[in-house]
C-alpha cells in the first residue's frame, strides 16, 4: 500500500474517532444517550435486568414504578457500582501496529439512593419514593499506535462520565390484583471527552499534535408510568412506557494544535437539543416456592432521535434515520432461594444490541472509500449474584455483569473489541 494512502488512512481513523455529537460528512453519529443503560441495583443486575414484573425494592422507581405498592415497609436502599473497561485493537491489513494498543479504564461510582415510603391506607397499598439512580455511563476508551512511513503515531480516546436520574414516584393498588404507577425524572450529567494525537517514539518521547477536550452538560425532565398484573399467586404481568425525552445539551470544546510555531488554540461553547423517542417494556414474573423467573423485553425506535435548535446539526438528522435502528432488548433470569442460609442465589442473561445498524457507504475521495462500522459481535452480557437477609430488616446483594461487544471500523478494518465487568453492591434497610 502507499505510503500516502496508509497515511491517510491512518490519520482518518485517529481524527474521526466517535466524539461526544458525532461527525458530520458520512461519519456514524455515536451519541452516547442512545441505547447505552449502565444497570440499576444489585438484585435486578444479578437477574441480568428483568425486573419490570420482578422488582421488589425501591428500584421499582425506575423499572417499573406500580410495583412500587407491593412495598409495606419504610425501605431505604443503597449500591454503589464498579466497572472495568477494556478496549483490544486489532490492526486491519497495511496498519503496522506499535505497542499500546489496549486501553482499560475503572470506574467506581454511586448507583442509587431510594427512599420508599408507605403511606395508611384503609385497603390496598400506597407507596411513595424519591431517587437518585445512575441511568447511563459514557465511559469509554480507546488506544492505537502505528509505524508508517514517515513517522510513528499515536491515539488515545478517553471518555468519563454519567447520566443521574432524580425521580419522585408512586404506586398504588386499583385491586387486589392491578397495579399503577407513575414517576417524574430529571435527568442530568457530564460527559467528559478527551482525544490527543502524538508523533514519536515511545523510547524517545511522544511530541502531541492534537489535544481535543469537549464537555457536554445534559438536563432533561421526562415522565414513566408503568402496571403490575397479578395474574395468579404465580405469574405477575408488568409493562412500562417512558415519554420521549428532550436533553439541553451545552457543550464546551477545546482544540489545541501543535506545529514548529508553537500551539494554535481553538475553542467555543454552543447548545442545542436531542430528543429521543419513546420506549416500552414488559415482563413477565413466575413465582414457584423458592424459585422465581422472570424475562423482559424492551423497544426503542432510534431512528426517531433527532437533533434540534442549532442548524449546524440538521443535516446529522438525515445520518440518524438513515443508519440507526429500532431495537429490541431481552432479558433474563431467576433467583433461588435456599431457605436454611437465607441465602438467594441468581443468575441471568441480557441481550442488548447497539442502537445502530451495520454501516457502509461510499465516499466521492478514492482514498477514503468506506466509511462506517460493521457489527461483529452485537452487545451482551452474562449475569450472576446472591442475596442474604441480615436479621429480617437489612438485605446486602451482591451482582456480577460480564460481557461487552465487537465492531469493525470499514476505513481501515481495524476491530475494536470492549470487554466489561461490572461489579453492583446494594444494601436496603426496612423499617
């Protein structure tokens, strides 16, 4: 391959990597809030996230707000979560690789806060809670180097941050057999963004030629709503339906330009809107003995996200439609109970494919001729936990999530394989 063309090439990968917006002129547009749910509560993780039939805590506030009148006590519940990221490059053909080209990122952060709190009633239940939960994490990273005539480069891409959710809620029983609900949330966050650009060698220093820094201040208000059927004493029906979310985004960028003149510096703030659609789940719950089972699934349509209020993105709208999805997620899992230990044992599954599809196009330069990515492995996860209840009044679960996905950049076939483990500590008190 020329030495031109590898350059190009290269280049055109490190400078076009996903950002925060997402790039215009044909690039995929990776927006961060579409389909990218971390995982809420320890018990519900350890289930691989099919709670919206199953739920019994204060999580119910998210995953399905009726089953919040099944609740009788004073609950306060608690977690904190962990996750390891690592992201393996794969060189496509002509891209000689150089050292570092794997990349992991921790991160430990709050997960939820909950309060539930039954209020008298002469029949049935009434239950009212407030939250703070960890809705999405934007974590990410990235690392490549390569030797190619002319000189030896170097990426990075580094991405930190998350996405809270603040609701008050509330679930009552019409019936000793159906359940509503319904929560308020405001969302907000920050997303992070770094991305630098260095020539060198490492045993003789790297010398930077780009440093991009963005951040991205999120707020948003929506509105969920949710039923709980009791069927029988052994299957409950859920279903759950969240308004179309409206994000004011205002974001702040800083590019730094290294040349032999020195550094050229490139800054500015801009706003605008992303909204995105409505989302529905439902679920079902099996309850025998000392085993339950329970399976979710959930539907999103993302070609109808849409970027509004600042005209520079229009035309991101039309790359929307065109090569995201909708998509639907599954989930499953069950939990059992070994009555002598107090001791409950889980276990799960969670499909959830990115909100993308397969993408490639043609570009009018022969020297960049395909754009995009294609999906090797879609997103998954394998699920596993326990649960024990300390003197009737306190639970400590503990969940563990493995998984990650695949994709392969059609510019210079490089693959990029995410690897995750998340770790989910949560503790409930009833009073």
């Amino acid at each position: 391959m020329k030495a031109k063309s590898v350059f190009i090439m290269l280049l055109g990968l490190l400078i076009c990597l996903p950002s925060l917006v997402g790039a215009q002129d044909g690039q995929l547009i990776a927006e961060r809030t579409a389909g990218n749910n971390f995982g809420l509560g320890a018990r519900a993780m350890g289930m691989g996230g099919a709670h919206i039939a199953s739920v019994l805590d204060g999580t119910a506030l998210v995953y399905n707000p009726a089953a919040l009148a099944k609740i009788r006590r004073i609950e306060f519940l608690g977690g904190i979560s962990h996750q390891n990221l690592t992201n393996n490059v794969d060189p496509g053909p002509g891209l000689p690789l150089q050292g570092l080209n794997e990349r992991d990122q921790n991160n430990t952060r709050l997960n939820s806060i909950n309060l539930s709190i039954p209020y008298p009633t002469y029949r049935g239940s009434l239950v009212f809670a407030f939250g703070l939960n960890r809705i999405k994490s934007f974590d990410k990273a990235f690392e490549i180097g390569a030797d190619i005539p002319g000189g030896s480069y170097h990426g990075t891409e580094v991405e930190t941050g998350s996405l809270y959710a603040l609701s008050a809620g509330g679930g009552i029983d019409l019936s000793p057999k159906i359940s509503l609900g319904a929560s308020l949330n405001y969302y907000f966050g920050t997303d992070d963004y770094n991305w630098r650009l260095s020539t060198g060698g490492f045993a003789d220093g790297l010398q930077p030629l780009y440093i991009d820094h963005i951040e991205d201040d999120y707020s948003a208000v929506s509105a969920k709503a949710g039923i709980l059927i009791a069927y029988s004493k052994y299957l409950n029906i859920g279903a759950t339906v969240e308004t179309p979310i409206q994000y004011d985004i205002d974001e702040e960028y800083l590019l730094r330009t290294f040349d032999e003149g020195g550094v050229d510096i490139d800054g500015g703030r801009f706003s605008y809107d992303l909204w995105t659609p409505f989302t529905f789940g439902a679920g079902l719950g099996l309850n025998f003995n000392y085993l339950q089972l329970a399976a979710d699934v959930n539907y999103a349509d993302w070609t109808q996200m849409e970027y509004k209020d600042n005209p520079a993105l229009t035309s991101d709208n039309l790359f929307i439609q065109e090569y995201y999805r909708d998509v639907f997620s599954f989930s499953f899992g069950a939990e059992y109970l070994i009555p002598r230990l107090g001791l409950k044992l889980r276990a799960g599954y969670k499909y959830d494919p990115l909100p993308f599809r397969d993408i490639a196009f043609q570009q009018a330069d022969d020297l960049m001729p395909i754009q995009g990515y294609d999906i090797i492995n879609e997103r998954d996860f394998v699920t596993f936990g326990f649960g024990y209840l300390i003197d009737r009044i306190m639970t400590l679960d503990v969940a563990f999530v493995l998984g990650g996905y695949k994709i392969q950049d059609n510019f210079t076939e490089v693959i990029e394989d995410y690897d995750l483990t998340r770790v989910f500590v949560t503790t409930g008190f009833r009073l």
